[in-house]
C-alpha cells in the first residue's frame, strides 16, 4: 500500500493511532526508529523551530514544502502536514495541496481560522465562514492528484462558539469532502468523547501538554473511537527542556562533565542519519583506485 493508504486504513480503524510531532527530518527520523506509524509535520513546530517565533501564521508555504520534501525524503512513514489555513482562499488552496502533495504528504490539515491563524490553544482565534470553508475543503479534496492524499479538516471554533457549533462545522466539512475532521481544544472528557460519537468520519485528537484538551491516554481515546491521536510538539517541548539543561549547564561549569548522561552517544546520532548507510554505498561505487 501507499503511505497514503496505509494511514487511511489506520485512521479508519478508529484505534487511536499515535502520531508524534516533528518539524525536522532529524526528529522525523527518531519517530520511525521508535517504530511509530505516522509523523506529523507540526505548523507551531515548524515556526518555532526555523524561525523561532511563535504559530501566529508567520510561516510561508514556501518554507513548509521544504520542510515537506526533507521529512518525506528522510523517512518512509506517511506524513500528515499541518497547512494552517492553506495560505489563502479557496484558490490558494488549491495550490497549496498540490504543492504538499507533491513534496510528499499523505495528508493534508486545513483549518476555519481567518489569516492570520493563531495557535489552536491559543486566545483571541476568528472563524471565517462556514460556508467559506466548506468550499476551501471542496477545492482541496478537487486539487489533489490521488486519493490517496487525505484532507483533514480542522476547526477552531471550540472556543468562540462552543461544542455544539464546533460540531456542526466539522459535520459540513466532512459532506464537502473531508477525510477526517479534527475539533481542536476541547475542554473535558465528556467533550471530547462526544465529538467521535457525533461525528461519522474518523476524528483527530490534539494532545498538548500545557494546552486545553484533557491529557487522555491512547487507549482511553481509542475507546472513545477516535482514529488519530496527535502530539504534535512533544518532541519539541523535550528538546527545548534538554537543550536548556545541557548547554545551562556548560555555562555554569565551562564543561559537560555533569550532563554527560544526558547527551546522545557520537555513534548513537550516525546511527539515526543512516552514516553506515552511506558508507555502504560509497565502497559499493568507489573505483578500483579509490578502493586501494
């Protein structure tokens, strides 16, 4: 199967696949040697990782495809790409999901924000239209070249309109054409089990550690029959943590002497680049000369 198909098959099964956040090949890479099924290419990560601002809308779907194409270049999983409101209106759309499709997603995740889009647990988030909407999801489900692209529709409107509303737009979305939808920041554990039992495609979970959404636990959300479990900037968070500690601590001290174990052994990263990899293909192709 293609990556599309087997994440369609995944998300299908209502298992509450658990797919980790990553806005680099290098933390691409860690997810599919952990052995997950799934990598997402988080929109927050991505700014605050390249442009170290915060996901306010400032990343540009020139720089998103880059990021696209070095993820699915790196790795063989299927990467859903968090498109933010897709750059644009229903035209721009259009673009944006032949652009990602073509750089290697296997989904696609547009949302009801206006431009420019806020964090999803962030305040003070604006809506356009439904209606707006629903023809942003028809132009991206008619753009894509395969079916095998999946649109996932995103809203947002959770929090300026409530859980009744929420549902209700993510229910238009799911008739224009929508894969999955995906209500972000539900408050409690009675909202978040109402939204896959309301709702008939397969739903998306956001997990943020210091966000809105209850902190369940994958088999609490699989129960609840939601098909995609996002932690979109777990790796993130530890990272800042870890960088914090290690290079704090080589301020303080002007060595690493007592963080060593926390640091990743020199083989231990060659490893995750596929070094021996690329060794193995140099002494397959070098030439007699270079070989003695």
């Amino acid at each position: 199967m293609t990556a599309g198909q087997r994440l369609r098959q995944a998300i299908t099964d209502r298992r509450a696949l658990l797919v980790p956040g990553a806005a680099n090949a290098l933390t691409a890479r860690i997810i599919e040697d952990l052995g997950f099924e799934a990598i997402y290419l988080t929109g927050a990560g991505l700014a605050n990782t390249e442009l170290g601002v915060p996901d306010i809308g400032l990343v540009t779907l020139t720089e998103l495809e880059r990021a696209t194409e070095a993820i699915a270049g790196a790795t063989m999983l299927p990467l859903v790409v968090d498109a933010d409101t897709g750059f644009g209106n229903a035209i721009n759309v259009a673009h944006t999901v032949r652009t990602l499709e073509h750089a290697g997603a296997a989904a696609i995740q547009l949302e009801d924000q206006s431009f420019p889009k806020r964090c999803g647990h962030f305040a003070g988030k604006e809506l356009i239209r439904v209606a707006e909407m629903v023809g942003k999801v028809k132009a991206a489900v008619d753009a894509r070249r395969s079916r095998d692209c999946l649109i996932i529709a995103r809203t947002d409107a959770r929090a300026i309109e409530g859980l009744e509303a929420a549902i209700a737009r993510a229910q238009s979305y799911a008739e224009a054409g929508a894969d999955a939808t995906f209500v972000e920041a539900p408050e409690s554990l009675a909202e978040l089990a109402e939204i896959p039992r309301r709702l008939g495609v397969p739903q998306v979970a956001n997990i943020v550690v210091g966000g809105k959404t209850p902190l369940a636990a994958r088999d609490e959300l699989a129960a609840m029959g939601f098909g995609l479990v996002l932690y979109a900037n777990a790796a993130l968070q530890a990272s800042v943590l870890a960088m914090q500690e290690v290079l704090g601590a080589l301020r303080r001290d002007g060595s690493l002497a007592a963080v060593s174990n926390r640091l990743a052994s020199f083989a231990e990263r060659q490893r995750l680049v596929g070094k021996p990899d690329w060794d193995s293909l140099e002494a397959r192709f070098a030439t007699p000369q270079e070989k003695r």
